[in-house]
C-alpha cells in the first residue's frame, strides 16, 4: 500500500508521478523501495486519471 500512498501524495501535492518522485517519497517515509515495482506503480497510472478514480 506504500506504494499507492506515495502516488496520492503526489497527486495531491501536483507533482508529477514518475519512478523517482515515488522513490524519493518512499525513502522520505523510511520504506525501501523496489524498483520493479515502483516502475510499474508508474505504468498502471499512466493513463489512470487518478481524481476520477478518487
């Protein structure tokens, strides 16, 4: 779920989400991120209008 937490964070803050803001937010909240799955977090939001989804 850190991973997805750190998507919202982003899109709350209008930051574009992208591998190293996900990175960067992850190792903020102490979590050690894997980057597999933060480039595919990446991915799946690509085309997800994530307001929408909320």
């Amino acid at each position: 779920m850190e991973y997805v937490y750190a998507a919202m964070l982003l899109h709350s803050a209008e930051t574009e989400i992208d591998d190293k803001a996900v990175t960067a937010v992850l190792k903020a909240a102490g979590v050690d991120a894997d980057s597999a799955r933060v480039k595919a977090l990446v991915a799946s939001l690509g085309g997800v209008n994530i307001a929408e989804a909320m």
